[in-house]
C-alpha cells in the first residue's frame, strides 16, 4: 500500500474478512492499521475521528443490529466480493459515519497501467 488512503480503502472493503485461509484480516496487520489510523488524524477532527474509530470496532466485530445478523458476515464472502458498496448500503447502517467515507473511498476510480499487469500476472 502506497498511502494512508490506500490503505483506508483497503481496510473498509469488506471483502478482506471474509474467511481465507492464510488470509489475514486487515485489522490485524500493524501497517494497515497505522496507515488507517493516520488517514483518520489527517482527514477527521479528534472527536469526529474518535467516532468513526468506535464505529470501526462495530464493523470488525460486527456489532449492532444490521451487523450481527447472520447474512452479514455469510455476504462479506458473497455480495462484498464483487460489489463492496452494495454491502455497505446493505449492512451499515449502524455505523452512519464509517458507512459514509466507505462508500467514498471504495467508490474512487482505480487505474492500472498495461505493463504492471501484465507483469504481476507473469510466473516466474
């Protein structure tokens, strides 16, 4: 991850907790967890980051009435793997700040250039 909007993106989509083998979850990867923490120092004040903060924990535990129901967690694997946004208007409206910059965040475009996939998808 190249910077703490990045990484902010990456730890709000869903789809990394769903259950992987060998897969951690991104909270619980240190660098990941420190890009996201100084994205909301740079982008929030202290109380409205202490906010998102609390409604972060919801998310990851899944607390609350939308996020405890069972499908929640069974969709992180399912709707989130291909459209992270529809699971956020679907699940999370428990935590109305973080579902907000959620949505922002995973709805930006991302670009790739020919040669970086192509050089990914090469096996050496």
């Amino acid at each position: 991850m190249n910077t703490p909007l990045h990484m902010a993106a990456h730890v709000l989509n869903p789809k990394w907790y769903a259950p992987k083998i060998g897969k951690m979850a991104p909270n619980d990867d240190i660098e990941l967890k420190d890009g996201f923490m100084n994205f909301l120092a740079k982008m929030f004040s202290r109380e409205d980051g202490r906010i998102v903060r609390e409604e972060f924990v919801k998310f990851v535990r899944l607390k609350g009435p939308r996020f405890s129901r069972p499908e929640c967690k069974e969709d992180r694997a399912t709707i989130a793997q291909t459209d992270p946004i529809g699971w956020w208007e679907l699940y999370g409206d428990d935590t109305p700040h973080l579902k907000h910059l959620a949505i922002r965040l995973l709805s930006q475009v991302s670009r790739c250039h020919w040669h970086a996939i192509k050089y990914c998808t090469i096996v050496y």
